[in-house]
C-alpha cells in the first residue's frame, strides 16, 4: 500500500533511502532525481506546482540528504541501480524521469539499462560526456582540497559556478540555503561521488537509441554545462526538444522556476495527454 507525505523512508538495496511521495493515486508518476552536492529538497518547488496533477516523487541519492550512504564505493552505475531498486521498491512500473546534473548522469545510465522503465525523460543542465583528462584531474584536486580545508571553502566557492551572477545578486536566501545544503553533506559523500563523477562513463554515442520524448532544459547562464553542451544532446537525441532557460545558470529549476515549470508542463501534457 502507498504511503503518502514527505520525509518518508524505504528499504533500497539494503540501504534506508528517504524520499517524498505526493499526488494522486491514479495520476502518472514524475520521477526526479537531484544534482550534486544536494538533495531532494532542490525539487520542493516542482512537487508543489505538479502534485494536482501528477503522482510526484523525489528522493535523496544515497549519502545526500537523509538517505544512507553504504560501505561500496560510489558510481553513476551504482546510483543507476538505486533508482531502479526504488522504483521497484514502489511498486512503480513505469514514470517520467527528471534529473538535473548529476541526475542526469544517473537517468541516461539508467535508461541505457532498461529503456521501458521510461515514458519520457527531461535532462536538466547536464551533460552525456565523461570527464575530460583535465577535468577529472581538477575534481581530484577539489577531493584533496576538502581533505585539508573541510567544506566552506568548497561550498563558498561553488556558489559562484552554480548560479547565473543575478541570482548570486539578488537571490541571496536561495542562495544561502543551497549552501546551507552542501554544508550539510557529510565530507565522506563529497569525496566519494566526485570520485563517482570522475569516473563516470560517456553515454553520447548512446543517445540516437533513446525512443522516449526527451525534455532537454538548460540556464542560458550555465557556466558548468552550458547551452551549447545542451544543444549538442539535442541533435543526438531524435526528436527531442531544448528550451534555454534565461536569467539561470546551473540551477534553472531554482533560479527561474516559472519559466523551467511552464515548459516542463507544457512538455508532460504532450507526453500524457489529456481526453477532452
């Protein structure tokens, strides 16, 4: 039997993983899946403006938010396997996945593993290459750096790469919670998913294959993947479609969430349409 609310918390591949579940019963399910270093919270917005409408779920990835981290190493392929064993957990067939960044990631694997899992799929400021040489080398850099500095001087400098600069300006308490988020997170989290984000595996040369509607949703503002990243996914990805999301860099869904939500739901309703 469903249970319903937020802050709630199911046995997944041995682990206690904490997520939220609001909306109808009967409704089609939106799946999302958080960026990093945050955690489920980054999609209150969503679940608010969607749950009339659609079953709504988001659930914090192992090690983030209030969910266990385990004792195995971290991978793209082993949060991919989460999200499955979730999904399963729930007794849920099949959903409409979004994931932003490191979300992302986790989706294209996981649709790769079982693409009938999936009614559609919306890529947020994200990215299907792996890590270039030197970018794999700066994210070790940041693991030793965390090891000798802790987590403020991390977490201050991210802010500058996460927001577009009028966020940075003028949304001072949204910015000051995303900090208070990557705060939060334990050191041993931080270290073991940028080894999982460096390690992480291409998945551009599988994007022709992907059958489902495709959302692709970008902050024109992006320094991280930015919009020519995003057009790039498109043109590999038959019929998808991309909308830039202006006065947003790295967190669209947060930073101009009126916006990031008008074409998300003008997307499901194409997606899941409505008998008259």
């Amino acid at each position: 039997m469903r249970i319903e609310g937020k802050n709630l918390q199911i046995e997944v591949n041995g682990l206690v993983v904490n997520y939220t579940d609001l909306g109808p019963d009967n409704a089609h399910v939106l799946l999302f899946v958080h960026g990093f270093p945050f955690s489920a919270s980054m999609w209150q917005g969503q679940l608010d403006a969607f749950q009339e409408e659609y079953r709504v779920i988001a659930y914090d990835v192992r090690g983030h938010g209030q969910s266990e981290a385990g004792k195995e190493p971290f991978s793209i392929q082993l949060f991919a396997s989460d999200l499955l064993g979730f999904m399963d957990a729930l007794k849920i067939d099949n959903v409409a996945l979004c994931g932003l960044s490191m979300g992302g990631y986790i989706a294209l694997n996981t649709i790769n593993v079982v693409p009938n899992r999936f009614d559609a799929l919306v890529l947020c400021d994200t990215a299907c290459s792996a890590d270039s040489p030197e970018g794999r080398e700066k994210r070790m850099k940041t693991v030793e750096d965390l090891g000798k500095n802790g987590i403020e001087p991390y977490a201050e400098a991210s802010l500058a790469k996460l927001f577009a600069p009028d966020s940075l300006k003028n949304k001072a308490a949204l910015v000051a919670n995303i900090k208070k988020t990557i705060l939060a997170t334990p050191l041993k989290t931080l270290t073991k998913t940028l080894h999982a984000l460096a390690d992480r595996r291409d998945t551009c040369d599988t994007l022709f294959s992907i059958k489902v509607p495709v959302l692709i949703l970008v902050g024109k503002e992006d320094g991280i993947t930015p919009p020519e990243v995003a057009d790039k996914m498109r043109d590999s990805i038959p019929g998808s479609e991309l909308q830039v999301i202006p006065q947003a860099g790295h967190l669209s869904n947060l930073e101009n969430p009126e916006v990031f939500d008008a074409h998300l739901r003008s997307f499901l309703m194409g997606v899941y349409p409505r008998s008259i």
